[in-house]
C-alpha cells in the first residue's frame, strides 16, 4: 500500500548520518518504509539496516540477498544513492588506487545497486543521485571525489534515457556546503568560511536536502535533471 507521497519504501544508501538520516527520518515521516544500507546501522526506529561496505568489491551478493527478503517482487520505490567517500589528494599526486577507490563507492556502487533493485521497481518509482555543486565544477585536491561526482551526472543522465517508457523518474540532486561530518571535518574556522561564501551567509542543514529529494521523489517532471540544492554561490 503506498504512502501519501505515493511511495512504498525507501531504499537508501549512507542512511547512517547526514543527508541520509535526514532524507530517512523525511520519508519515515510520511509512513514509508526505510531500508538503509551503510556500514553503521541507522538510528531510526523501524527501519531496516543491511551492512553495506561499498569499498569492498563483493559486497552486492549478500545485499542482493538480503534486499531480496525484505522487499515484495514490485513495489513503488524511491532509491537514493547518497553514500559517499571523500577521497582527497589533486591531480598532480593521485593514485590509481585512490582514484579506483572513490570511483567504487560514488559511482560504481549506484550502478550496481540500480540491477539490484530495477527487477522490483513498480510504475512510479525513482532513483535519485546525489551528486555535488562538484557534479557540475571543480577545486583544488580533490580530483577523485570531483570525477566521482561528474560520472554520477552521467550515470543519471543514461537512467533517464535508458528507462524512458517505464515510469521510473531520476535526477541528481547537488548539494553545496552541508553541515554533516563530511564538512565538519574541515574544523570551525573553515566552516565560516564557507559559509561566508554562500548568499544567505550559512551552512544548508542535511533537512533542507532531504526535502529537496523528497519533493524529487513524488514530481516525475524533473526527471533527467540536475538540481543545485546550493544556497546561492557569492560570484567573486
Ligand atoms: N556535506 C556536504 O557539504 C556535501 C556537499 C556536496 C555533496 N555531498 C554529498 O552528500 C552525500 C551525503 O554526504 P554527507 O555530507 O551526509 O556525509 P556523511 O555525514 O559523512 O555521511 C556519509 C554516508 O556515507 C556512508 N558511507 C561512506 N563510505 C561508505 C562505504 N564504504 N560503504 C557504505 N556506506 C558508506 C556513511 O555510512 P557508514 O560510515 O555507516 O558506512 C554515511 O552514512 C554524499 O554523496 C556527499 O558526497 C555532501
């Protein structure tokens, strides 16, 4: 039976923290059931955590199990691939290793998890992506996370062509400056920094994104877009 927003379950990656809590407790909010899947369990009630490391090549068999004894054959389904590892480092001293890791977790992880979950998803379903302002630009020292984020963009774009006719909608979402662990690890003094640099002079809350995915999830008309979810950039 769908909720109001029209959705029987959540599946969600990275519902540990940050966005992906806060996108869990949105959706929970209206009777949708959340299924996490991340290396730490979830803290929300009611919902369903797999273990997930995305760093490790095998991990989509026993996810493919277990998502499999938690979800009927068809159901209206919102994916959103929101896990994500920060890799650091620029192009002038970047690894192989470095590059394949963050490629693993941020883009090949999603595609992946879409064979997982396409068989079971219903008319009305969606899978969303976030992506990052560095989906569309880049800065210095982290070229791995940026080419990361921009395959994501691609990977959307091609779930929007290749899905056409199914009724399954998709988009990016891109955040800016969030105030997650992510961000928080830069320390205090580079949090006001940053947030200097936005037109409303603060961080976004991980809420004001999940509801940017949530709105994402019940409005097929964005489908294939690239949504900037960035508070408005100060130009130089
Ligand atoms: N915060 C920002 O300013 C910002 C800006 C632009 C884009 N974003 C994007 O927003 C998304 C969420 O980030 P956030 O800021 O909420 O970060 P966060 O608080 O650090 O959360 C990251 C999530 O990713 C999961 N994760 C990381 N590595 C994983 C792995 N190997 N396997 C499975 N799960 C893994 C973590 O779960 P476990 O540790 O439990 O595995 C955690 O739930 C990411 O895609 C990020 O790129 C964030």
């Amino acid at each position: 039976m769908a909720t109001p927003a029209g959705i029987d379950y959540l599946v969600i990656t990275g519902g540990s923290a940050g966005i992906g809590l806060a996108t869990a407790r949105r959706f929970a909010a209206t009777g949708t059931r959340v299924i996490n899947l991340s290396r730490q369990p979830i803290p929300l009630e009611g919902a369903i955590h797999i273990h997930a490391d995305f760093a490790d090549p095998t991990w989509a068999d026993a996810v493919g199990t277990a998502l499999a004894d938690h979800l009927p054959d068809s159901a209206r389904l919102c994916l959103v691939h929101n896990a994500a590892h920060k890799g650091a480092g620029s192009t002038t001293e970047l690894t192989a290793e470095a590059m394949r890791a963050c490629l693993e977790i941020n883009s090949v992880a999603p595609a992946v998890l879409n064979l997982l979950l396409l068989p079971r998803m219903a008319p009305g379903s969606s899978i969303l992506y976030v992506g990052s302002t560095l989906s569309y630009r880049a800065t210095r020292g982290m070229a791995a996370y940026i080419m990361s984020k921009h395959a994501l963009a691609g990977l959307m774009r091609a779930t929007a062509q290749d899905l056409a006719g199914q009724r399954i909608h998709t988009a990016c979402i891109c955040p800016g400056f969030t105030n997650t662990e992510m961000l928080r690890s830069y320390g205090g003094a580079a949090l006001e920094h940053l947030a200097s640099l936005l037109t409303q002079g603060r961080l976004i809350e991980p809420e004001e994104i999940a509801e940017t995915l949530f709105y994402a999830a019940g409005n097929p008309v964005i489908n294939g877009s690239m949504i900037l979810a960035e508070l408005g950039f100060i130009e130089p």
